[in-house]
C-alpha cells in the first residue's frame, strides 16, 4: 500500500478540522502492534480524521511509526506535534455498503432494539410518557379554569 500525498491546503484543512479532537487510540510502550493497527483502522473508518496519542517514544521513533502507521492504513499524515500524530483516510467504499442494507432494514420495519436491557428500558420509558399524558390529560379536565376572570368574587388580587 502506499500513503496518500495532501496538498498543502488540505494539510490546512485537516489540521483545523482536527483542532477539537482528542485521541482516540494511544500507542503506548508495546509500539504498533497489531490489534492497535486494528483499532486505528476502525477509527479511521468511523472518523476519517483521528488523533493518536504516541506515550515514551522520541521524536524519530514517532515519525518512523507515523510513516509505518500511513503506510499501512493507506491514511495521510496530516500533522506531528509533540506525541500527538494526526492521520487522514477516507471511508473505505466495500464497508459502506455493508453498513447500509442494515440502516434500510431498520428504516423498513419497527425500531429494534440491540438488547433485552434496551428493549425493556424502552418500554418503560413509553409506559411513563403515556401515563404522564394521562395524567395531564384527566387533570386538566378536573381542575377549575385559571386566570384572570376564574374563581370567587374578591378572591384574586384585583382591585
């Protein structure tokens, strides 16, 4: 694979864009190791643009791995400052079209949910709004009318 070369605009682009973010994986003392390849690969897939904390490795240790890192994801190194390296990759198009037969079978039919925990929270949470508008509902048909005109004579704070 090789890297992606940017412009010095998009370089721009990416690093404003980049500003908010924090890391979101962190290559610690074990290096690039495979599962944080893995890890990095997913978020450059969910994110495009990702930060990526680098802990105890020295100035030519980290521009080695930021060049393997690129290297081997295919991404765009968009800036290196201090242990925080910047990498750019767009989508990759064969994991799009996976994700959207299952987003328009959630569209065609009835929500789902991904649990037995998320389903149940769920019916409570429709069971409480409906007895609230129950509630607010009998209340207001109960309740005397307020305002300027309602109540006794002499009750209010007239005059």
């Amino acid at each position: 694979m090789s890297m992606i070369e940017l412009t010095p605009a998009q370089r721009r682009d990416f690093r404003a864009r980049a500003h908010h973010l924090s890391p979101v994986v962190t290559v610690a003392g074990n290096g690039l190791t495979p599962t944080v390849v893995a890890e990095i690969d997913r978020s450059l897939q969910a994110h495009e643009l990702i930060k990526v904390r680098v802990q105890g490795a020295e100035r030519e240790q980290r521009d080695a791995l930021m060049g393997e890192l690129c290297a081997s994801l295919d991404a765009a190194a968009v800036q290196h400052i201090g242990n925080i390296l910047i990498v750019w990759r767009p989508r990759r198009e064969e994991e799009k079209k996976v994700a959207q037969p299952a987003a328009a079978k959630r569209a065609g039919g009835a929500a789902t949910a991904k649990s037995a925990a998320a389903f149940a929270a769920a019916a409570r949470r429709a069971a409480l709004a409906k007895a609230s508008a129950e509630k607010r509902r009998t209340a207001s048909r109960t309740s005397p009318a307020r305002g300027r005109n309602a109540g006794t004579p002499g009750s209010g704070r007239g005059r």
